[in-house]
C-alpha cells in the first residue's frame, strides 16, 4: 500500500472523527445594572417556561462551558435542545448588574453529519442531499421565537417584581445570522 492511499485512509478517518462545528443561527444579550438575580433561580423559572409552551421532545440540562481553555474556570448554562437545535442561556452577575444572553445553534446530526466530515467534498455533498429549505427555516423561527419569548418573560417578571424597568424594544432585539448564506 502506498503513501498516498495511507494518506487518503488517515485523512477520511480524521474527517468522521472530528466533531461537526454548529452554526450559530442568532444571538441575544443584555445587562440590567443595579440588578441582583440567581442563576439557577433564573434557569428554573426559565425551565418551566419555555416546557409551558407544548414543545414536545424538548430537553432542558444545566451545562458548566470552560470561560477560556479546557484549564479556565467554568460558567453554568442551560441548554435547551430540540431536534438539531441548541439553545444556550446565560444568566450570571457582572459588576452591579445581571448579564443575560443566549446562542442559538445548529448542529449536523446523524446522516446529514457523516456526510458533511467527509474531507474536501463533505459540505457540497451535505448541501446538496440536505438542503435549506423552507420547514428549516420556519423551523428554527419558530424554536427561536418560543425561546426568545421565554427568556424576555423571565426577565420581565423578575424585574417587575423588583421594580426594575423593563426592557426596551431595541434591548429585546436578537442578531440574526443570515440563513440563506451556506
């Protein structure tokens, strides 16, 4: 057996390996200052909210994310799952404030993500067997939309009960990726 073909065996077994880098579909953030909250008081009400809306098969987890590299300190998340579809929420102190965000990514999953690890042809072959179309797209708005509602009514109950001023309509905002750029 020759180098070339060693190489082709090691390069294709590298590509199924790798993990499938997720697509961030939209982010959001804010920071309520002179605003005290707990976390997980914040994750829990936030979890029985978003499982309010009739969602089915929608998992809810707490998740520590390293702040840096494997060695940095860690910060507590809750990923919302559905489908292909991850949901990362923030919620923690900063300064006199409270912090709130979240990312909204895409991940290959299952057929879809093997085709896509193949080296040099993967992404055309997975766009091409797998493309956006218009249930994906509808699907993650809606997701999206459910999770953003959710979120902003958390905030606003806690703050509410707090005398805090509600956020305007420009703090509520998310930035959107550009789905049909591939």
């Amino acid at each position: 057996m020759g180098f070339i073909p060693i190489l082709l065996v090691v390069l294709i077994a590298i590509g199924f390996l790798r993990k499938t880098t997720p697509e961030l579909q939209g982010h959001w953030n804010t920071l309520i200052d002179e605003f005290e909250y707990s976390t997980k008081d914040f994750y829990a009400l936030l979890e029985k909210e978003l499982k309010s809306h009739g969602i089915e098969n929608i998992t809810v987890v707490e998740r520590e994310m390293s702040e840096g590299n494997a060695l940095s300190t860690k910060r507590l998340y809750l990923r919302v799952s559905w489908k292909n579809y991850n949901y990362d929420c923030c919620c923690a102190p900063f300064g006199n404030g409270t912090f709130f965000s979240w990312w909204m990514f895409t991940e290959r999953k299952d057929i879809e993500g093997l085709i896509y690890k193949i080296p040099f042809i993967g992404r055309f072959l997975a766009n091409f067997f797998f493309p956006t179309t218009y249930y994906k797209i509808d699907s993650t708005s809606m997701f999206r939309s459910y999770a953003q509602a959710s979120v902003l009514k958390v905030i606003d109950e806690i703050t509410k009960e707090k005398g805090i001023r509600l956020l305007n309509d420009s703090e509520r905002k998310p930035t959107m990726k550009d789905i049909f750029k591939r």
